[in-house]
C-alpha cells in the first residue's frame, strides 16, 4: 500500500514538473535576456568574453544558473546575475535560447 502511495505521489509530482517546464515563456525570456548580450551576443551567439547560448539545452541552461548561484561554478559575474533571477526568470530564459539556431 505504502508503495503504491509513494508512486502515485512520484508520478503527480512528475507530471506537475513537466507542465512547469511547459508553462516557460520564452518572450518573457527574450525582454530578460538584454543584459546577458553584453557578454554572450544579442542573439545569444557567443563572444569571446561569453559563451554561445543559442540552442542549448534548457535543463543544461538552467542548471548552469543554478551552479553559479549556488557557487558550484566559480565566476562573480555569473553569480551576480544568476542572483538576481529566479527560477521562473532561468525557466524562461532557456526556453528563450533554446528557441534560437
């Protein structure tokens, strides 16, 4: 019984996470994006003082951020900025790049 509670739970929680992921707007991620250009392009192409984030991986964009809050990836800008957003703000920002070539 109590493994059968415990799997539904899992499986709620699942499909709950996956409508978030869902939920991500990337306009929203786009008008947050203008103080990444500075370093990484306008267009999230890379430049040579910030890597290319167009086209990458939502799950490896928003971990990223969350490595440099937490500290885990060491670089001040980073962590200033990834401090300043939340995770509906990184959600978004990588729906945003994942949406360019």
């Amino acid at each position: 019984m109590m493994n059968r509670l415990l799997l539904a739970a899992l499986i709620v929680g699942s499909v709950g996470l996956a409508g978030a992921a869902q939920a991500a707007d990337a306009a929203a991620g786009k008008a947050k994006a203008t103080s990444c250009g500075m370093c990484h392009g306008q267009s999230g192409e890379g430049t040579q003082m910030g890597t290319k984030l167009a086209g990458e991986d939502p799950a490896k964009f928003i971990q990223a951020m969350n490595d440099y809050k937490s500290g885990k990836r060491d670089n001040a800008m980073m962590k200033t900025q990834a401090t300043q957003l939340s995770a509906d703000d990184y959600a978004n920002l990588a729906a945003y790049y994942a949406s360019l070539k």
